[in-house]
C-alpha cells in the first residue's frame, strides 16, 4: 500500500505521509505520520541544531529531545561528530517551528542521514570512512 500525502496543520503545512493500517514497513499498525524528509531545506536551521548540540553538550542534547546514542550514522563537521537523526529532528523543528519525535522518522540512509548528506553534510557510513 502507498503512504498518501496531506499537510499537517501540527507541522504548520509541511507535508507529510500517512502510511496505511497494514503497511509492513516498520511503522506504527494504526497510520503513522511521518514527515517528508526534503522538508528540510535550511542549512541554518542544522547549523543552529549543531550550535545547541555544542552549547549544551550531547548527553543533555539527546536528552532534552529524547533521541538515544547514534549507532551508525553521524554528521561530520571540523569541530565534531553529531547524532544525525536527533540533528535533523531539531533542525526541522527550527525550520517548520516544532522539532521531530524520535519515533515520527527514520534516521538511517534513507532518512534523516540521507537527506543531511544531500543537504552537503558529511555522514559518517554514507559519505566519509568514519
């Protein structure tokens, strides 16, 4: 079964995708809403994520926004190693005024470490050896 598109009036209009009751795909049997990853747009918006991250250090980062430890993907910049899917989940929220839930999306290579890489980022297990 395909997801649909609406917008999301919780995500001030940013659309979203409503997986059907019985999409086997690991989300939620009863209709999970999910964003749509190239919400994102706004390399200001990781940049802010990443000043917080650094302002306030990683365990009270991940824990302000419940997101748990990165096993595989991070995002690689000069001055550290971030948590890509809690990075982007709080930058879309600077961007679109709300920050993601950790269980709303996927962090992996389709997901929010894929849409950083093609926002320019390096990811660690994408496109940098680690």
């Amino acid at each position: 079964m395909a997801a649909t598109a609406h917008k999301c009036p919780r995500r001030r209009g940013a659309e979203v995708h409503i997986r059907p009751v019985g999409d086997t795909d690991g989300w939620e049997q009863y209709g999970a809403i999910m964003p749509s990853y190239s919400d994102l747009t706004d390399r200001r918006a990781v940049g802010v994520a990443i000043a917080e991250f650094d302002k306030v250090g990683r365990e009270a980062f991940l824990h302000r926004y419940g997101f748990g430890k990165a096993r595989d993907y991070f995002l690689v910049t000069d001055t550290g190693r971030y948590d890509s899917k809690a990075i982007f989940g709080v930058a879309y929220g600077v961007q679109h005024g709300s920050p993601l839930d950790p269980a709303e999306f996927s962090g992996g290579r389709d997901g929010a470490a894929g849409r950083l890489a093609e926002l320019g980022y390096s990811i660690t297990g994408i496109n940098t050896h680690g």
